[in-house]
C-alpha cells in the first residue's frame, strides 16, 4: 500500500511549489510590459521622435532645430498642400494638424536635455514602465516658477502687510491717546513751552485757515506723545528687526544666541549654584505666568516690583500667589451684578436648549 501513496505525495509537492512561485509570476506578469519601450501617451506615442524629426540619436541641437522648421514649414496647416502618396513625418500617413503637432512634441521632447535623457533611457530600458510615467508626468507638471522664488514673494508680501498693519495700530493707538486728557494735556504744555503751538498760530494767521491751523496742532500733539510715551505690546511702534523676513533671516542667529544662554544658564545657576539676578527672577515669573516677553513687558514697573518682593520665582510662593488671585476674582465676580444675574438665570431657567414638538 505504499507505493499507490507516492504518487500523491509528489503531486503535494509539486502543487505547494506551484503555491509557493505562483505570486512572483503573477507580479512579473503585472509588472513586466512589452518589448517595445514606445508607449501610447508618453512623449511621441508608438512613434519613434528620432524618427519623426528624421534624425539620429547622436544628432545634437543644431540639427534638430534645423529638421524641426524644414517640417513646420511643410505640415503647417495653413502652407500645407497633400500630394498623391504623401506621407507624414515617420512615414505615417496623417493630417497636417496631426503631422504638425507630432512634429513639434517631437522637438520639444529632445531639445532639453534633461527631457531627452529620460526619452533615452526609456528606449534603452523600455521593461521600467512604471518609472518611465513617473518621469513623464513628473517634468510635465513641475512648476514652471522655481518655489525659492514663489517663497521669497511670499514672504516679502507678508512682512510688507505686517509693516503696514502695524503702523496703522500705532496710528490708532497714539490718536487715541491724543484724546485722553491726561496726555493731552501733558502734551500741550510741552509744546507750549517749546513754542510749537505759538508757532503754529503765527503761520496760519496770514497763510492758513482755522481748520488748517487745528489740524496742525492735533500734529504736533502727536508727535509730542509719540516721542514721550512708551507703548507697549500689540500696539507698539513697528520695528523692522520684528518682521517675517528679518525674523527668517535672523533666526540662525538667534537660534546660536539661546544655545550660548541656556548653556549659560545651566553652567552658571545648576552647577555653580549662583543665585539669580533680578533679570532671570523676572524671566522664571514670565514663564510660570505663561506670559510672552511682550505682554509681561506691557505690564506697569509696580507690578513687576511687586513679584520681586514676593519672590514668586519660588515655585511654593508662586503658588500661593496664583490661589490669592484666583480667591480675589472669585469675589469679585460675586459682587458682580452681571454675574449674579448670570447665576440667577442658570440656577432658575438653566442652559438653553433647542427641542422639536412633534404635532
């Protein structure tokens, strides 16, 4: 009975190798195109662009431009008179539209160098199908506009639109202040001490008019109070070094700065064991409070002595401070009439809701 099993036994095995090289066959067969590297879709179709211009692989750019305008010339569809037994380039029989447009992918495929060194390699590798569409389709739908450049215009727009976005927040700020009148009032008894407004008066008193002379002196209000006061934050007066391109341009710089200071840092407060200068105290409060280095700036020097004298670079103190200010907003809402109200509402109608009533 032994020898009826082996038969069997060899038609298992041969089955499990059919098994075992049967998904490599298959992704071959996938993979594995025709001997033919002229592809319908890619440069000059299943026509050879060598043979359409009438030229060798070894022709160079002289001699193909010359082919390109001798055919142009003939299959141009408004000089192009058919001939019995005429035949387009290639030795295809086809319209001069068609002839016409052949001709010139033909050209534009071997003119650039790059184009026509893909082309090659394509008839010289004409099994790397897949490889050949990338490359195709991959030059065909590069931008045309190098992306350094789009970058650069990118950027400069930008950093224009924040200078001028800035300035006119600035603007609005110090016409603001204009009308507070503690500044205002500041200001004018500095202009009048210096005699700006006198001035002003004398000028207009032959040459210009009420509203003229009013103006002028709303200037020179202005331009007192921008150059006396120091605004801070978001409406502070635009420097250049704060824009999108001085920021990119300076940020190797910047980026070499904090290394040196954190390793600064390191060296001099957790290995030495120095004690903090005020400048570093302020810095640990900023970034416990979770402040930017412009907002913790806009805040009035009381305040930042304030912290100082409450030491809240120490964790423990800082802590105590941030419940004091918690408790204290707590009350203050509580004494709040809106906020009382609000919780009035909340406890008698609660939130709102949006219902269907079903008919």
């Amino acid at each position: 009975m032994a020898a009826p099993l082996a038969p069997r036994g060899g038609a298992g095995v041969a089955g499990q190798c059919w098994l075992v090289l049967l998904p490599p066959l298959l992704l071959a067969l996938l993979l594995a195109r025709s001997a033919g590297a002229l592809v319908e879709g890619l440069y000059c179709g299943t026509r050879d662009c060598y043979e359409v211009l009438g030229v060798s692989r070894t022709a160079g750019k002289a001699e193909i431009a010359r082919a390109y305008r001798q055919l142009a010339r003939r299959y141009h569809p408004d000089r192009y008179r058919p001939e019995p037994g005429d035949e387009g380039p290639g030795r295809m029989p086809q319209s001069a539209e068609e002839a016409f447009l052949l001709v010139a992918t033909a050209y534009e495929t071997l003119k650039d160098e790059e184009t026509r060194k893909d082309y090659d390699y394509m008839l010289d590798h004409p099994e790397e199908y897949y490889s050949h569409y990338y490359h195709y389709y991959s030059r065909r739908l590069a931008p045309k506009v190098d992306v350094r450049v789009v970058i650069l215009v990118s950027v400069c727009a930008i950093s224009v639109f924040q200078f001028f976005s800035w300035w006119n927040s600035y603007d609005k700020a110090i016409s603001y202040l204009a009308t507070v009148p503690k500044y205002r009032i500041q200001a004018m008894e500095i202009a009048k001490q210096q005699g700006l407004l006198r001035k002003a008066k004398e000028k207009g008193r032959n040459k210009k008019s009420k509203e003229e002379i009013r103006d002028e002196e709303e200037n020179i209000i202005k331009n007192i109070i921008k150059s006396k006061i120091d605004i801070k934050g978001g409406y502070q007066k635009p420097q250049i070094c704060d824009l999108l391109l001085f920021q990119i341009l300076l940020a190797p710089f910047h980026l070499c700065s904090y290394i040196v200071w954190y390793c600064r840092w390191i060296y001099n407060f957790n290995i030495k064991g120095k004690e903090y200068g005020e400048e570093e105290r302020l810095y640990i409060i900023r970034k416990s409070m979770k402040m930017s280095k412009s907002q913790f700036d806009s805040l009035e020097d009381h305040q930042k002595e304030t912290f100082l004298k409450r030491e809240l670079w120490i964790k423990e103190n800082y802590e105590v401070y941030k419940q004091e200010q918690e408790e204290e907003l707590k009350k203050k809402l509580a004494n709040d009439p809106r906020w009382k109200r609000y919780r009035r509402w909340m406890k008698n109608e609660g939130p709102g809701r949006l219902t269907f009533v079903d008919d």
